[in-house]
C-alpha cells in the first residue's frame, strides 16, 4: 500500500503537461516607448555606482544621518513586514503543489455488564491512520498560481527599495534645507548688524541738521524688514530639523543639538554620468516593481483559465487497529481514490473571470509602460533643475561680488555725505538678495543632485532582487559626528 501510495506524485507529474494560460515574456524597451538617448544634455557615459550616492557629497554628517534614516525609518519598516507578507503568500501558494498528509489516532475503551451483580468486561482499541490528498495540476493553475505570487514578492522586495532609496533622498533634502535656513539667517543676521550701524548714521545725521528725518525712517523701515525674515527663517529651519528627527525614527526635536552647528551647503560632485534611457529599466526599483506585477497579472490569467477544465484529485489512506498497542500492525487496509470534477455551467462566471484577469494584465503593461516613461521623465526634469541652478549659481556669484562692492562704495559715500541714504538703502537690498540668491542657487543646486540620483535609481544595490533575509540585515548606522 505504501508503495502504490508513493505513485502519487509521479501519476500527477505524467498528467501535468498540459498547461494553460499565456506565457510570459520580458517587454522590450521599444514596446515600452524607450528613446536610445535622452532630449536634454545628458552624459552618456556608463554610470558609476550609485548605491551609496550621498558619500559623494563629501558631508560626513549627511551619510550618518543617510544611514539613520536607512536602519530607523518607520516607512522602511513598514516595507518589510510587507515584503514578509508577500513571501508567506508564496510559501501558501507553492504548497499548494505538494500533497497533504494528515494523520491520526485513536484509543478506546468499551465495557460490557451482563447483570447488576457480575463484573463487567472491558476491552481496549487502538487505532492509527494516514491519508494523502493531491490534486493534479493537469493544466497549471496551481503552477501559475505559483508564479504569480513569486513574482508578487519579487515585486514587494522592488517596493521596499523604492520606499528605502525615496527616505535616504528625503533626509538628504531636508538636511540641505536646514542649512539653506542657517546660510540664509547668517545673511539677514549679517545684514541687521550693517543695518544697525546704517540706522545710528542716519541718526547722527538727522541730529546734526545734516539731512531730514527721512534718512532715520528708512533705516528704521529697513532694518524692520529684514528683521521681520528671521522668525520665518527659524521657523523653516525647525521644520527641517524636526522632519529628519522623523525621518530617522526619532522625535521631531532629536537631532537639534546635533545640527545645531552652522555648516556650508553641501556641494556635491560637478559632473555625473547617467548612462542611456534603458539603464533606467534595471536600477529604478519602482519599474522593476511594475514588471513584476505584470508579470504576476498574467500568470493570474492561467490560473482563471485553468477552471474550464477538469480538477483531478487523488488520494489514498492507511488505517491499522487492534486491541493491544504491540498488535496494531497485524492489520493493515488502505484504499485509493481518485476524482474528478468539471463545472458544467455556472452563468459565464470562469470565462467572466479570464476576461477580467486579462483585462488586469492589460492595464499591469500600461502602468509599467507609466513608470518606464516617468522614469525617464523624472531623470530629465532632475538634469534640467540641475542644470539651471550651475547656472544662476554662477550668476549670482557675480553678483554677489557686484553687490559686496557696490554696497561697500555706498556705504563709506553715505558717511562722506557724498550720497543719499535711497542709494545706500537700494545698494544694501542688493546685497542681502544677491547673498540669499546664491545660497538658494547652491541649495537648488544639491537638491537636483539628490533628485537626479533618485531619478536614476541610486541608493540600492540593484544588482539583486531585495528579500526577507537581505533587508533585515541592514547596515548599521555610522557614527554620528559631534
């Protein structure tokens, strides 16, 4: 019996040829509307690694709160239990492919009384059992059923990636607005100091009989002015730091005294090659999660197909009883069965069902052609942005030098009495803006460079599909700087 038990699996595999449903293939990139080069300037040269893109910055304290942000951020935990999900749903679907066995066993005791005053007679039973159930997958829906939860969490491990790489370009971004915040507050706090000497000039004059009060009340209105910027200022960069105490799994006031130091904006490297349009097809997690799921969509259309035709199921038992436990194996039984099983009607529900499931695979390969060309979008908006921030950063440091001698030249004419207080006032404003207009060029500067690595896929070892094992084993933070 065990021995006709153990065909089981072999019987099945002789009737599994037969398997339904369309086959998956990869698309390529002219199916998915990939250009050979990009419409903007672009280098084409092939990109370097881009898995640790922030150490290019050359800003320690950036890559430690980078690597925070990668072991603590509640977004990216959250992408885990979800990519453990997905694969326990493999595990579900892959048994599926395997027989049941169940056992069982039993014990029993009966007694007989043949009258109130004779004892009554007891005897024992034993009793143990097996039985083996499978359905033959003849036509491959529990196969493709299979295949599409397999790809299901490929694709949740290509989820986690874009969830991972889209937190470290968020802490990188509000680490740059932070010091845009400190850069631009250290202008207007600059400038209130000038300002203030202006003001007590002014005043001075006035008292001298040397000009009207109008000098005096347009230092006053100002240094108003400017002053009227710094809690705004303060207010930004709270907001910044709070949002990277966030991001990295803290509470929002957690990183204060560790930023609390003023540094430079971060520059970044000058130049970055981005590869061709089709390298965005493997590095960018997010497309790699669409193909995925249009692969799974259409393995969903074999397993509807596969209910059009018959469900074969085998099975067979074992049972073995006796009354004392050294005996139960004196008497073996067991019997095989097979069934058979086929829908006759059921109101155009299954072929409901494909239609559907193709109608899902359809729209899987338009939301993966979406991502491929917004992929390719995002790329050339970050290049463009990148681009026009090198060149108002330039513009601007002109500028600013035009600005710091003009208001130099202003300024010691104004105590001469050689100029009127509107020219100083007008050659100080110009100062502030150029001064504020080139740390923003350099803050616009960096977060185009962050975008541009987000666009391109950076911040992920693309060269492997994530799964539960590789990200829980997560790289440690590095050491904060102090």
């Amino acid at each position: 019996m065990l021995k006709r038990l153990s065909i089981l699996p072999m019987l099945g595999a002789a009737v599994s040829a037969c398997s339904v449903g369309p086959a998956y293939h990869a698309k390529s990139p002219t199916e998915l509307g990939v250009p050979s080069s990009y419409s903007v300037p672009a280098d084409s040269a092939p990109r370097l690694d881009l898995s640790r893109w922030w150490a290019r910055f050359d800003d320690p304290l950036l890559g430690a709160l980078v690597e925070q942000g990668r072991a603590g951020n509640l977004d990216i935990a959250q992408a885990v239990t979800r990519l453990r999900q997905a694969r326990e749903s493999l595990v579900q679907a892959q048994s599926q492919l395997l027989p049941g066995v169940s056992g069982s066993g039993g014990y029993g005791r009966s007694i007989t009384v043949n009258g109130p005053s004779v004892l009554g007679i007891a005897r024992d039973s034993f009793s143990i059992g097996a039985d083996v159930s499978w359905q033959a997958d003849i036509f491959g829906g529990n196969r493709n059923s299979a295949r599409a939860a397999s790809a299901q969490y490929e694709g949740s491990g290509f989820d986690y990636a874009n969830v991972l790489i889209s937190i470290e370009a968020e802490v990188a971004r509000n680490y740059i607005l932070a010091r845009l915040a400190q850069a631009q507050l250290a202008n207007a706090r600059a400038s209130l100091g000038i300002q203030d000497e202006n003001l007590q000039i002014a005043g001075w004059r006035v008292q001298a009989g040397l000009v009207s009060s109008l000098d005096n009340e347009q230092a006053r209105s100002q240094r108003a002015q400017t002053a009227a910027t710094v809690p705004q200022l303060e207010a930004s960069y709270n907001s910044s730091v709070s949002r990277l105490g966030v991001l990295t799994g803290q509470a929002p006031g957690a990183l204060k005294a560790q930023l609390e130091a003023v540094r430079p904006i971060p520059t970044g490297p000058g130049d970055i090659a981005v590869g061709i349009p089709a390298d965005t097809l493997r590095q960018r997690p997010d497309v790699r999660s669409a193909e995925r799921s249009l692969a799974a969509a259409t393995a969903r259309i074999g397993v509807a197909q596969a209910q059009l035709y018959p469900q074969l199921s085998l099975g067979g038992s074992i049972d073995a009883g006796a009354s004392r436990v050294s005996d139960i194996f004196d008497v073996i039984s067991g019997r095989l069965f097979a069934n058979v099983a086929q829908t006759i009607f059921d109101a155009g529900r299954t072929r409901s069902n494909i239609r559907a499931n193709e109608a899902a695979a359809d729209g899987a390969f338009l939301a993966y052609k979406s991502s491929v060309l917004g992929a390719l979008e995002d790329v050339e908006l970050a290049l463009t942005a990148l681009h026009s921030a090198e060149a108002r950063e330039g513009f601007f440091t002109t500028a600013l030098d035009a600005a710091t001698n003009s208001a130099t030249l202003a300024r010691s004419q104004y105590r001469a009495g050689l100029t009127d207080f509107t020219t100083l006032n007008q050659s100080e404003s110009a100062l502030l803006s150029a001064r504020n207009g080139l740390s923003q060029a350099q803050s616009d500067k960096a977060t185009a460079l962050v975008q541009l690595f987000l666009a391109l896929g950076g911040g992920w070892d693309s060269g492997t599909v994530p799964n539960v094992q590789t990200v829980q084993n997560l790289s440690t933070p590095a050491p904060q700087e102090r």
